[in-house]
C-alpha cells in the first residue's frame, strides 16, 4: 500500500490529539510498516523544548496499532482497541528529542497468534537509529468474539 491508498490515522487508532503521537502512515508491507512523526512544541511531553527519548516507545506502539488496524480493514474486520501488553526491550541511544524533530518509526511483525502480537521496532532521527524496541500488543474484545463463535 502506498500513502495515497492509506486511510488517515483516525481511522486507524484510538487516539486523538493530544495523544496521537505519529503523524502518518508512509508504506505498508505485509509484516510491516512505516509511520512518521514530528516532536510537536505543543505535545503533552513536551517540556523546554525537549521530551524525553521513552517517547519513542510510544511511538512504536502507535505504529503497532497501525498496522494492526490496517490488516483487520485488509479482512474486512473492525479496527478493534488494542493494548500493549509488554515491551521486552527498549535500547535509547540519545537522552531527548527536541520539537520539531522528525522520526520514521518502522515496525515489523516478528510473531502473531489469536488477538496477541509481537513487533520490533526502531525510531530513526535524520538516518541514525535512536531507538530499538520489542513490544507485544495484545486486541480488545477477543475473548468475546472466541466464545461468540464458539
């Protein structure tokens, strides 16, 4: 999927600004995808012109949810709420992000069962990696939907 076929993030994710970190989505692959955001000087994190580098695994769950929520549309699924259940690692090789940086934030899919996944993730920042991570993300509602059809 290009940009031009991609849905707008509102469709996508739960979140609304403030809380929207990531921008937009760039590409979609079938494991992955590729999402940009910009440090806002208005962002809720924001102080003094900086926010602290552990953004970067929200930014990496945000793309998550991305990417989920486009391969239920690619099923003819409802985008569902989902939670991120754990992060196995998160390496940050700078302490801030200053407003007005701009980051990719690149995810691929490593394992999926039933409602539960795992992705890893990094944050790049002018070509330089900043920030690697492995999350697992887990979607609202599956229990239901199991013993509805069971």
């Amino acid at each position: 999927m290009t940009e031009r076929t991609l849905p707008p993030l509102s469709e996508l994710l739960p979140h609304g600004p403030p809380m929207r970190l990531i921008d937009r989505v760039i590409a979609r692959t079938p494991d992955g995808i590729v999402c940009d955001a910009t440090v806002s000087a208005s962002g809720v994190f924001t102080e003094s012109g900086e926010v602290p580098a552990a953004i970067c695994l929200e930014y990496i769950a945000q793309a998550c949810a991305a990417f989920v929520g486009l391969d239920a549309r690619a099923r003819a699924e409802p985008v569902r709420p989902g939670y991120l259940l754990a992060c196995r690692s998160l390496d940050l090789s700078v302490d801030t992000l200053r407003v007005g940086d701009r980051v990719e934030v690149r995810v691929t899919r490593t394992s999926s069962a039933a409602a539960a996944s795992s992705f890893s993730g990094e944050v790049v920042r002018r070509g330089t990696t900043i920030a690697r991570g492995q999350v697992s993300v887990v979607l609202d509602g599956e229990a239901e939907a199991d013993e509805s059809s069971a």
